[in-house]
C-alpha cells in the first residue's frame, strides 16, 4: 500500500506569533489555530502532559501545509547549536516555489529573515537562495526563470 501524500510539516517555535507572521509575508494562509492536549496528544508525541498551541498554514495552491507548534507543556527543548549550519544532521529545511524571489527576501528581511549564503542562479533554471528565518530555521526560495 502507498501514501496518499504528504499532510503537512511540523516546526516546533517558541514566539508562534511572529512564525506566523513571516510564513504569512511568505503567502501562506492561516487556516485556523487550536490548543492541543490530552490522552492523545501524549500518546502519539511519547510525551506527558502535553498542552500545544497549533497554527495551521496552507500554501495557495491548497496542497501542502505547515504546522506550527508553541509547547506550554512540556516546555520545547532548544536546538544546539543554535542556528545550526546547512549540513547539520536531520531537517534543516523546507522550500518554497516563489515568483520574484527579490521581493520575497525583501519582504521577509522585514520579519528578522536573513540570507544564509547568497542569491544564485542554476544555469537557466531557478534563482535560489536559503533565509534564516523565525528562531533559526532555514527557508529555501526558489524562483523559475521562464
């Protein structure tokens, strides 16, 4: 039996209000936010006394969303290092398909985004970069070039 397809993608935040915002400037659409906790909740992380606040984003298209989670309990544990580089073991990115990649950087810088390397171009395909956004992830951009 195969997947259906891929649900979402789940990044943990501590200031889930501003994770909000910056994926909100990057044209993501709050679908709605819920408080998660309980049996369930505790079962399916390992963890006890689970209480999540959740914020469900949905790219325009409609066909993949991030979750995003702010943990009252227990407390969220922090990456170390921080800001870990781009070949750190484990998920270091998601990526987005944008349609002017300039003016996304820009828009994001003001949300505290910061280029990780620099704006490149792969032959006469894409424009690319990656972005330290919220708390240090990394966001890939990636413009095709018609």
């Amino acid at each position: 039996m195969a997947i259906q397809r891929m649900d979402n993608v789940g990044i943990v935040f501590e200031d889930l209000e501003a994770a909000i915002a910056f994926f909100g400037e990057l044209g993501l659409e709050l679908e709605g936010k819920a408080q998660v906790e309980g049996l369930v909740a505790d079962r399916t992380t390992g963890l006890d006394g689970v209480c999540c606040d959740i914020a469900m984003m949905r790219t325009p298209d409609g066909h993949s969303r991030l979750e995003l989670a702010k943990y009252r309990t227990p407390a969220a544990i922090g990456a170390t290092p921080q800001n870990p580089p781009h070949n750190t073991v484990g998920m270091h990115r998601v990526m987005f398909a944008v349609d002017d990649i300039e003016d996304t950087v820009a828009r994001l810088r003001t949300h505290g985004a910061e280029l990780v390397g620099e704006l490149a171009q792969y032959e006469d395909s894409y424009r690319l970069c990656y972005v330290r956004g919220p708390e240090g992830i990394i966001v890939g951009l990636a413009e095709q070039l018609r």
